[in-house]
C-alpha cells in the first residue's frame, strides 16, 4: 500500500451543511475520546491534504478533524465571493462542530486558519481548550501579503505534475531553499489536483476577490483577538525566515501573552509544515503538557 492509501484509509470523509446551505468537507481521523481533539485548519490557497501527515502522526492518540474552507479541496465553492473572509469561515468551522457535537477542541491554524482561530477566540471563546498558531500574528507582514497577492486567484494549469512542482517551486523556492525535486511534487499534490486530463490549483480563483474590495490585509485591530485567544494554552510555531509573521511581531506577541509558547524553525520561511523536527517537538511537548 502506497503512503496516499496507507493515510486515507486512516480516516472518513464526512460533510456538513452550514447556514447559507454550502457543503463543507472535512476529513476525520480516529482517536482517543477522553481528550479534546485536534482541528487543524489550513492556509489560504490550501486544503485538508496539507495536514495528512500531521494527522497521520497524532492520530490515534488524539481524533483529528481536518476541514477544507468553503471554496478549497472537496468543499462548495461559494457563488457569493464576498464570501470568502475569516468571519464566515469561522461561522462554517463552528458549525461542524456543532454537528459533530465537539464542545471543545486544540485548534491548530496555519496562516489564515490561525487568523480563524483568532476569530473564533473572540466569538466563542469556549470551544477552544488550547491552540497552536503556525506563522500567523495579529500583525500580518505587508511583505509576505505583496508576495501571496502575485499568486492567489491566478488561474494555471499544467500538463503534468512535474510542470505542477516546477511553478509552486517558483512561488514558495524562498520559504524552502533545502526542497529538492520530490519535496516540491509532494507539495504540488496537496496543492493541485487533475481534472480533465490537466492539473490546477485547488481551489476557487474567486477567493482572491475579497481582497479587491476589503484590502489585503485585516481592516480591524487583532490584538483584541489574539488576546482572547491566550487565555489559552498557546503554542506559536514561526519561521525563521517567515516574511508573514515578523521577529518583532512574535515578539510582541510573547510579551502580551507572557505564557505563549514560541518555536522558531531554522531556514524555513512561511509556513512551516510542522513535521521539521523542532516544530514536531514543540508540538509534542506542548501537547503532552495539556494533560498534566
């Protein structure tokens, strides 16, 4: 059995209507029912295959719930575009976890899905029991939202996977100078998928719309948020040569939360892939200090 099956045979696919009607998907990985479990959420132009391994290595210890954001992976895409925001992404991970009847969980957010964790710290700040915040502050770097805005909502397709694997090297090359040939496929398989005989990006190119109309960078003050979101236990996992999530930013962040944790990841800019071996044993550390 080849590693795609080994891990999908590992959960279920499952699906919750939300309020305005769209389907969303997650996948649900087996685990222990005497502690909260893990809901991982992932970045911008991501889905559900980013946190495979991840998932794969807490579960069965812990269950996993791994949802894709309305409009990425095997979720509906939206036909209102407008749409696409942290608040209403918030709205849709709250009400699969109604649905599936989780009071609380660990949320675990990359980039954006750390933006909706933050979101629902001010909303409902009951169901999260701990969090973990992969390479996203309250202050959003304009540097690293210049480079996203190159790529995001731009329409590719590719004749093969290697083609896949060369562009996304071009994209994400800076985050990840050490990637070689096979690291940059098994990115473009979690990022891409084929479809009519070519392979794209996805996700809706139309996610890219609200930042035509709202900016590219929040209109509101996160530091409210991110302090709700500390009354937690909370882990933050940066990269060292993230240009989303700045030095100072992370710095600042340990000061307003004297409590956070905070792991830098050598040589890796944003964002992480929590398997390099200090972010895994800072999560494993943090995770194990839960239950004490």
């Amino acid at each position: 059995m080849d590693d795609s099956a080994r891990i999908s045979a590992r959960y279920r696919d499952g699906y919750v209507t939300v309020a305005d009607g769209l389907r969303i998907h997650y996948r649900d990985y087996p685990g222990a029912g005497d502690k909260p479990p893990l809901l991982c959420l992932h970045g911008l132009t991501r889905n559900a295959r980013d946190f495979a391994e991840f998932a794969e290595r807490h579960s069965p210890d812990r269950r996993v719930i791994v949802p894709d954001f309305r409009g990425r992976g095997l979720s509906d895409y939206d036909p209102q575009p407008e749409r696409y925001t942290p608040l209403v992404y918030a709205g849709d991970v709250l009400g699969l976890l109604d649905e599936l009847e989780i009071d609380r969980a660990i949320f675990v957010g990359t980039s954006l899905g750390g933006l909706v964790t933050m979101a629902i710290a001010a909303m409902a700040p009951q169901r999260i029991d701990a969090a973990i915040l992969n390479d996203v502050g309250p202050d959003v770097a304009p540097g690293g939202v210049d480079r996203i805005l190159t790529y995001v909502g731009k329409e590719r397709r590719f004749r093969d996977w290697d083609e896949a694997a060369a562009a996304i090297s071009e994209i994400q090359g800076v985050s990840f100078p050490h990637y070689a040939r096979e690291d940059w496929l098994r990115m473009a398989r979690r990022n891409c998928r084929e479809d009519g005989g070519e392979i794209h990006f996805d996700y809706d190119m139309a996610i890219a719309e609200p930042f035509k109309s709202l900016g590219a960078t929040p209109a509101v003050d996160l530091w409210p948020f991110f302090e709700a979101l500390a009354r937690t236990p909370l882990l933050v996992v940066r990269g060292e040569k993230s240009d989303l999530l700045t030095a100072e930013t992370a710095a600042k962040m340990q000061r307003v939360a004297p409590e956070m944790k905070l792991a830098t990841v050598p040589g890796i800019g944003h964002a992480p892939e929590l398997d390099e071996p200090e972010a895994a044993a800072a999560i494993d550390a943090f995770l194990a200090s839960l239950t004490v």
